[in-house]
C-alpha cells in the first residue's frame, strides 16, 4: 500500500513538471508570435507610409529647363503660353494646344490658328489677363525670359511659371521642354533629328555655291529697314547653320540696328530675305511698296537679279525656334539655289 501510494505521488510529480514545461513552451511560442506578428504590421505599416509617400510625390513632379529646376503638377494638361511666341511656334511643330493664347490685335493669326481653335485669349503679347490667366485653372505657364520679374512673380501667383527663352540658341532646350509637358518628348526629339538631317542635305545641296556673296536679312519696323547680329531672327540659319559668310555689317551689329538705303547700297547684297509685317507697319502700311520701288533700293544686286524675297515665311515668326529654323531652312535652300 505504501509503494503504490509512494508511485501514484512520483506520477503526479512527473506530470506536474510535464505541465510546467508544456505551459513553458507555449508562452514562448506566444511571444515569438507575438514578435512575428509586430514585425508584419511594422512592416506593412512602412510600405502604407512609402505608398503614401509615393502618392503624394506622384501629385507633382520637378522639371529641369535650362539649369533651373520647376516643380509642377505631374499632369500638364493645361497650359497657357503668355508672352512667349516661342512656345505658339514650337506647338505649331508639336501640335500642343494650350488653353490660353497670346492674341495679335485681338484675334490669333492665320499662323496659329492650327493651335488655337480650343483656346481663349489671354491678352497681347506684352500685355497678359492676369484675370483670364487665372480663370483658365492652369496646370503651368509659359511666359517669356522678356517679362519683368514682377510679372513673371503675378502669373507664379496663379500656377507655375517658366520663363521661356527668346534666344535662339536655346531653341533645342525649349522644344524638349514643350515635350515634356504635353507628353510628347519623343516627338520631340524626332524633330530636332530631322532638322539636323534636313540642315546636312541643305549644305550638300548649296556646296560652294555663294563662296563670296552676300547674304542678308532684313526686317521692316515702323517703314524703316532693322538687321540684326549673327546670333538673332533669322541669322543664325544662314550664317551657323549653313555656314555662310557673314557680312561685316552683320558682325559689328550689337542689337536690332537701323539701316538706311544709302549703307544698303554700298553693303550691296546678292541676297536679301526681307520680312514685312502689317502689324509691325500699321502707320506706314505702304513701305514695303516704297521700298521696292526706290531707286537706291533698285540698283542693288538682290533687286535686279530678282534674288529679293518678301516674307518666305510667316511674317510673325520669331526665327529663333524650332518652327522658324524648319521653314526658313526650306525656304531658303530653295532660293538661294536659284
């Protein structure tokens, strides 16, 4: 009686200790569920933050134009271009319509009308609607390096603005840039390509052909005659790209700078590209008549040779820019191979 008592007390012992250590190991593995459990949620609780971070980083993205950086919405669907006939050009190539245009006198021009059919005025090209800009609801801005700071400060009031570049050179930059905010960079890139491959057909084409003549452009302001230095309006083309010689007037010019018929005579050019607009002309609507009809003008090489050419492009085109260059490139090659 007294052994079995004595096993029955080890086999309670002995059970009491396998329960001690089952109850053990639950407990650790509670906690290592526990820990398991935390770190999932810790970890599910970072991706939550990253998707959200990425969301709202998703709402804006940061454009690099000419060594500044602009930080706008990510979809550019709305842009309104004020100041900058640069940007009207370059849609023209891109085929971007913006909601807001610059007006000429009013109405757009026959130039743009390709762009404009969907858009509203937004006041001359000097002379913006901060009203009309602002109830467009734009997305960017394309105003022009010309503005003056205070304006470009009203317009980044409305939505983000960047200055668009009026110089020539930059004309590359600009189109890529337009690109970039109607999502068409490609395209962009297609046409400065093909510009290039146009521009290396062209010098084969005219060769050594005006070796020693004398190329000129000319524009028709207020009835007087303006040339302008080897880096602006149309220059650029004839003298850089197709690496004409460049007239020692042209060199010395500073600026838009006046010339009369007397200087023209002794400059006495073989070819003269002369662009005439109404609009730059209002008080002297017939000076382009007058001045082919004068005597001096008469005698110069280009007007008797029949190598002087009135507005081979648009009137209105700035020539600094991809549209400029990829007309005039055309016009050009074809008059002067004439």
């Amino acid at each position: 009686m007294k052994r079995m008592k004595w096993i029955l007390g080890l086999l309670v012992v002995f059970a009491l200790v396998l329960s001690a250590c089952g109850g053990g190991n639950e407990a650790k593995d509670t906690g290592e569920a526990s820990t398991t459990e935390s770190t999932n949620n810790k970890t599910a609780a970072e991706e939550d933050n990253a998707t959200q971070e990425q969301s709202g980083s998703s709402d804006t993205k940061v454009v690099k134009y000419l060594d500044q950086e602009y930080t706008l919405p990510a979809k550019t669907e709305r842009i309104v271009i004020t100041g900058a006939v640069e940007a009207m050009e370059d849609s023209i190539v891109l085929d971007v319509n913006p909601v807001g245009a610059i007006s000429f006198a009013g109405s757009f021009p026959p130039l743009f009308e390709s762009i404009t059919k969907d858009a509203q005025s937004i006041g001359e090209k000097t002379e913006p609607n901060f009203e009309t800009i602002l109830s467009l609801k734009p997305d960017v801005i394309l105003g022009s390096t010309k503005f003056k700071p205070e304006v470009v400060e009203q317009l980044n009031k409305i939505a983000p603005t960047i200055p668009y570049s009026h110089v020539s050179t930059n004309w590359e930059s600009n189109l890529r840039l337009l690109g970039e905010l109607s999502g068409k960079k490609e395209q962009a890139e297609q046409e400065i390509t093909k510009y290039k491959e146009d521009l290396e057909t062209a010098r084969t084409t005219i060769g050594d052909s005006l070796k020693d003549k004398k190329v000129l452009t000319l524009r028709v302001r207020g009835g007087e005659m303006y040339i302008y230095p080897a880096g602006v309006f149309f220059n650029p083309i004839l003298y850089e790209d197709l690496g004409i010689d460049v007239p020692a007037e042209v060199e010395a010019a500073q600026a838009q700078e006046l010339i009369s018929k007397e200087r023209m005579a002794e400059m006495n050019p073989d070819y003269v590209f002369i662009q005439f607009s109404p609009e730059e002309n209002m008080e002297t609507p017939n000076a382009l008549e007058e001045l082919q009809n004068d005597p001096i003008m008469k005698n110069l090489k280009a007007f008797k040779n029949g190598t002087a050419f009135v507005n081979v492009v648009d009137p209105l085109a700035q020539g600094g820019t991809a549209y400029s260059k990829i007309e005039f490139l055309k016009a050009a090659v074809e008059n002067l191979t004439k």
